[in-house]
C-alpha cells in the first residue's frame, strides 16, 4: 500500500468536510460545520452499485453542501494491519477524490461501530432501525476524531491548539 494514501495529514483545506463510514451495503455519512466544532450525522446512504448514481449523489453532496474534503474510515485490525475491506475501503476513496476532486484522508475506524452500537443501546429502537442508525453514528465518531486530530489554533492564544467544543472566551464573562 502508498503510505500517503492512508496519512491521516492529507491536507484539507478549511471549510466543511464529510466522513464517510464505506460498506458495500450501507454508507454511514456525518458531516461538520466550517469551523470544524460541530460534526452532525445525515442519513445513512445505501449504495445502489449504479457508479453513475453515486457519483452524482456524491457530486451533489459536495455542492450543496459546500464541502471542501473527505474523511474516510478505515477499518484495519486492533494490531494495526489491514482487514479484509482496507484495500476496497482505499479504491473507495481513491474514487471518491477523483469524482468529487476533492481532497480524502483516511481517519482509523477501530471500534467505531461497537461505540456507535453503545451509544444506541437502550434507546428503544428495534434491530433495523439501529442498524440504519448505526453506520451514520459511525461516520460521525470519524469525523469527530479527525476534527479532534486537526485542531487549528485560535489567534492570539500562542498558538496552543483548544479543546474542539470549547467555546471561546466571553469578553467579559467571569473567570471561574
């Protein structure tokens, strides 16, 4: 495999980006603010194996919503070696770049889906609907973690990277 495809310092420019969670049956997508704070689930995306269609709804995606990059996970082993789906996962967004010309990073998938199976435990929902849930939960803790691994530094705090769900400063506001 090229080291470069899978470095996880591709680089994005600022703006939006969106994660993609690759199955060959569902797709789980999430999506963040341009300021990269919020990152925000959509509705998971089943593949129809018409290239043509998942282009243009890849294409549209990248349009409506602004989108500057990709994030796509990858599943590899708790050792750190390729799975059996690393090499389709890399095609994937190999296509994916060359569709949408945008830029793809690769974030590590490890465990994403037993903590999105976590975060949608007692919650009611009967087995389909989790499962539908549960790939877009996943792109979500994707994103999150490549947002949490790419924080740009605030001006004028010295250039200390900051926590990516803390608020700036108040003027004004009390300390403590």
């Amino acid at each position: 495999m090229n080291g470069n495809r899978r470095s996880t310092s591709v680089p994005i420019p600022s703006g939006r980006v969106a994660a993609v969670d690759y199955g060959r049956k569902r797709m789980g997508i999430a999506i963040c603010d341009a300021e990269r704070i919020i990152a925000s689930p959509w509705p998971m995306r089943q593949p129809t194996g018409d290239e043509k269609a998942e282009a243009a709804f890849f294409k549209r995606l990248v349009a409506e919503e602004s989108i500057v990059g990709f994030v796509v996970g990858l599943p590899i082993h708790a050792d750190g070696s390729d799975s059996k789906m690393s090499v389709e996962v890399e095609r994937f967004a190999v296509w994916l770049g060359e569709t949408t010309a945008r830029p793809v990073a690769f974030q590590d998938e490890r465990y994403t889906s037993v903590e999105a199976a976590g975060m949608l435990a007692g919650l009611g929902l009967s087995r389909g609907k989790k499962k539908a849930r549960a790939d877009s939960i996943a792109a979500h803790i994707i994103l999150t973690a490549w947002m949490e691994a790419h924080v740009s530094p605030r001006p004028g705090d010295g250039g200390a990277p900051h926590e990516p769900h803390e608020p700036p400063p108040r003027p004004g506001a009390l300390n403590g």
